[in-house]
C-alpha cells in the first residue's frame, strides 16, 4: 500500500502521496509547488504577447 500523504479536502479520504486526484471522488489533491510554478508559467504567457504587441506599435 502506498505512504499516505494527506486526506482529502472534499470527501476526507485518504490520499496517496503524489496522488493528482482523489481516487474516491475525484477531487483535485492538495496544491503543491506544481501549482505555483504553472502560475507563473501562465502569468509570462499573458504578458510577452502583450509586450509585442506593445512594441509592434512603438
């Protein structure tokens, strides 16, 4: 059986580490650093189109 890492937010199941999902209801599993580094991942995608287009038109 896998190491438990935590318990499920929506249903208080357990969840095993580095599980994406809860394999009872399906809820997304605690955020970790994963979740951080996409946001800043998505933060430079919206914002380099925005500065092309800001010096296309200088």
């Amino acid at each position: 059986m896998a190491r438990l890492e935590s318990a499920c937010q929506n249903c208080s199941a357990p969840v095993a580490a580095g599980a994406v999902f809860c394999e009872k209801c399906g809820a997304p599993a605690a955020s970790g650093p994963q979740d951080k580094q996409s946001a800043g991942i998505n933060i430079l995608s919206f914002l380099i189109p925005l500065i092309g287009i800001g010096l296309f038109f200088v």
